[in-house]
C-alpha cells in the first residue's frame, strides 16, 4: 500500500512535467493556426486569441504563392528518400551478411563521416557542384556544336538536382550505420533457410531483410524527409529564387516593408501540412522503431 501511495504523486508529477512540455512545445503551433485566419486589424488587436471572421482568403493568397515550393520540395524529398533508403539498405546489408577485404574498414570510415558536421561540408560540396556544372556546361555546348538541330543545356547549379544528389550522398551515411547494427542482430538461421531455399542475396535482401527492418525504415525515412524539408542553407547556395524550397521561398514571402501575417502564417501552416500528413500514416511504425532501438547508437 505504501508503494502504491507513494507512486500516485511521482506519477501525477511525471504527467504535469509531460502536459507542460507538451503545452510549451505546441503553443508556438496555436499562434501560428489562429493568426494565420486574422487580417491585420484582427492581428493588431488580438493577435493571439481566435476571432471572427474567419479569413479563408489567406490560404488561398499563401498557396497561390508557397505552393509550386512545397511541390519542388516534396519531388525533391521523395527521389532524395526513396534512392537514399535504397543504395543505404542495400549496402548496410552487404556489409552486414558478407565478408570481404576492408570491410570493417568501410564501416569506421562510415563512423568517421558521421563525426564530421554537415556546415563543413558547404564549401567542399559548393566547389564540387560547380566543378560539375561547369563540366555539364562544356559538354552542352560540344553537343550543340556537333548537332546544331539539337539544343542541348545539362547545367548543375539552379537545378534540384543540386539538392537531390547530395542529398543521396550524404544521407546514407546514417541509414548505413543504423541498418548495418541492425542486419547482424537478425537470426543468421533466416538467411540459412532463404539460401537453402534458392533465395539470391537480392531476394534475401528484398524478402527477409527489409520486412525485418520496416519500423527502423519507416523511422529513418521520416528523420531524413524532415531533415530535407527544412534545410536552409544549401538550397539557398545553389538555387536561384525561381527554383527555391519550400523552407527558403517562406522566408521571402514576408515583405521588406510591411509583413501581412495572416497570409504569412498560412503559408507556414500549410508548408507544415506534408509533415504532418506523412507523420500520421507512419506514426505506429515510427515509434515501433524507436522503441526496437531504431536511432541508438
């Protein structure tokens, strides 16, 4: 019984810690719904309290403006994901059921990338893409000299592919370490069985490792879309304002002189709706995959 008494309070208060957290955590997000709905004398009276009418009009005037970034943005997540869960899956399975020389090698140098913050990598990758852009350019005009009839522009910069191939390269650095733990923690008597059975290491792979690793894929997916969704730095470098994301065309939807915060919230609220929408469906195996060790390292 004591237990028992003892327990009631610790756990009231572990409840008032979590409600409060969960207060302060979404609060910014309530502001952001209710004056996404103001105009601007609303805005200047109440600014954070919800009230009438309700002004519509600003998610129309927000996505006649934030919608082709969010459309880019999300061509971009999901080649960028889709490829990066593939090559990183592929080769974490590799190194995880084979053996071959430098081996763990490969692995430590894939630990040593981790180490390494991603703000060093801007100059370094900003001169690789445009080393590359320049080679595409060279290349567009030999082929439109050798053809005239044919008008050929393979560029680099102010591309998305400025953004989906690093984002390839260097998403798998993560994906490939957190797999790779996890492929050799699986039963060997499972790849025994599928190879006995004919399986090739393709269908092994495709077939018995990744149903396995589907929370920790669902998991790494949702980290590395969110990662995509708000990077500012890079898409800023390489993309002219023709071809922004979704998280830097947002910040030029405020005007230099004056900012109409009914329509700039609404276009945050609806930048924030993918997430939001991906997040519900791939809630259960999110956590599943956090609660099975998706992301210890």
């Amino acid at each position: 019984m004591r237990a028992v008494t003892h327990a009631k309070p610790l756990e009231l208060l572990k409840l008032g810690v979590l409600g409060a957290v969960a207060i302060f955590a979404l609060l910014p997000v309530y502001f952001m719904v209710v004056i996404s709905f103001k105009d601007m004398v609303q805005f200047t009276n109440h600014p954070y309290l919800p009230t009438w009418p309700l002004h519509f009009s600003n998610y129309v005037r927000a996505w006649g403006y934030v919608g082709p970034y969010i459309g880019r943005t999300l061509f971009v997540a999901a080649i960028a994901t889709v490829t990066t869960l593939f090559l990183g899956s592929l080769c974490a399975f590799y190194l995880a059921q084979f053996r071959f020389a430098g081996k763990e090698v490969f692995f430590y140098y894939v630990i040593i990338l981790m180490m390494v913050p991603g703000i060093l990598n801007l100059v370094p990758l900003y001169v690789l893409v445009t080393q590359l852009d320049n080679v595409l350019r060279g290349l567009s005009r030999m082929l439109n000299e050798q053809f005239p009839g044919v008008q050929v522009d393979l560029r680099m910069l102010n591309t998305l592919w400025a953004l989906i191939l690093p984002a390839i390269a260097g998403g798998q650095i993560m994906m490939i370490f957190i797999l790779r733990q996890f492929f050799e923690a699986q039963p060997a008597a499972l790849v025994e069985a599928a190879r006995i059975d004919g399986a090739s290491h393709f269908q092994i792979y495709r077939h018995v490792a990744l149903p396995l690793a589907k929370p920790i894929i669902a998991t790494l997916t949702v980290i590395n879309v969110v990662a995509i969704w708000n990077d500012f730095v890079w898409p800023l470098v390489v993309l002219q304002r023709d071809h922004y994301t979704v998280s830097v065309g947002l910040r030029f939807l405020e005007g230099q002189n004056y900012v109409e915060y009914g329509p700039l919230m609404a276009g945050y609220t609806l930048a924030a709706v993918p997430l939001v929408i991906m997040f519900l469906f791939s809630m259960k195996l999110f956590i599943e995959g956090i609660a099975s060790g998706a992301i210890k390292m």
